[in-house]
C-alpha cells in the first residue's frame, strides 16, 4: 500500500466535504415539505411546464421563448361562472324590486284595450289566409256547416255515378259474351 501523503488527504477531505454538502442539501430539500417554503408547484406538460400557486390556488402555464421563461394564467372557469352567477343574481333581485314596486304603466291608459275572440268564426267571403299582427303566423279559415255539406253532397252524388257506372260496364259485358 502506498503511503497517504498530505495532498493526497487534504484532496480526499475536500472531496468528502463537497460530497457532504450537496448530498445534505439534497436531503434537506427532499425532507422539506411544499407547504412549509415551496409556494408554486410545477408540474411538466409538452408545452412547458405547468405552475400552481399553492397560496392563491390560480394556475399558469410557463413555457421558454428565446428571451427566456414566460408565465401566462391559465383561464379559471369557475370564477367565470361564479362572475356570471353574481351578475344574474343582482339583476334578479332588481327585477323582484321593480314588481315589489308595483305596475309600472307608461302611456294613456284611459282607452279600453280592444278584445279580440280567437275562437270568433271567419266570414264567408274572407276565405284566403290572413297572417295575424303580433305573431306573424298563417291564420287558415275551417270549412263551415254549409261548406261541408255541398262537400258530402257531390261526394255521394260522384260516388252513385261511379257505381251506376260499373253496373252499365258489367251489364255490357255480361250481354256480348
């Protein structure tokens, strides 16, 4: 065995004193938890990398362009439903104070409303489709009593002619054979 000369122990010192600290700062960094001294913690993604603020819970994603890292926030959907939520409550309970406060009637009011029957049968001569005012829908006359009967009337008269018809026809026949 070779004898241990002084700069031979001194390197061996410096080379386990070296080994020493970056092992026990690994340790240490392992052993500490996130909650105590870490505030962001990342997660990798394709794009870069993925951070939580463990304090405010919002979210980035950090991603390496040519000037270096850039950190953009990550759109958090539940505070734009809770935004959203807010602004229909408000209106809502706007809306209950308007009706709370009574009608709100604006114009002359002394005049009737005229009425109107929708069951209110159409006249003889107006047989052609109207389109009504406010809806904008194809109004379609029914058939009176009298329309239905001159219906069933050349109905039956068309159907004895048919059936006149074919007794002719088989009379004919029946006759030359």
């Amino acid at each position: 065995m070779r004898p241990v000369t002084s700069s031979t122990a001194s390197w061996l010192a410096a080379s386990f004193a070296a080994v020493m600290v970056v092992s026990g700062s690994l340790v240490a960094a392992q052993s500490a938890p996130d909650s105590e001294n870490g505030r962001y913690t990342m997660t990798p993604i394709p794009e870069g990398v993925l951070r939580l603020d463990t304090r405010t819970g919002t979210m980035s994603t950090c991603t390496r362009n040519g000037t270096g890292w850039a950190c953009y926030a990550v759109p958090d959907e539940r505070a734009a439903f809770d935004a959203e939520i807010g602004r229909l409550q408000a209106e809502v309970e706007k809306l209950k104070g308007q009706l709370a406060a009574g009608p709100t009637v604006s114009g002359k009011i002394d005049e009737a409303l005229p009425k109107s029957d929708p069951l209110k049968k159409a006249e003889p001569q107006a047989r052609e489709p109207k389109v009504a005012e406010g809806d904008r829908k194809i109004e379609i006359p029914l058939p009176s009593d009298q329309d239905l009967d001159r219906v069933m009337s050349f109905l039956e008269k068309a159907w004895r002619r048919l059936i006149d018809m074919a007794n002719r026809v088989q009379k004919d026949v029946s006759g030359k054979i």
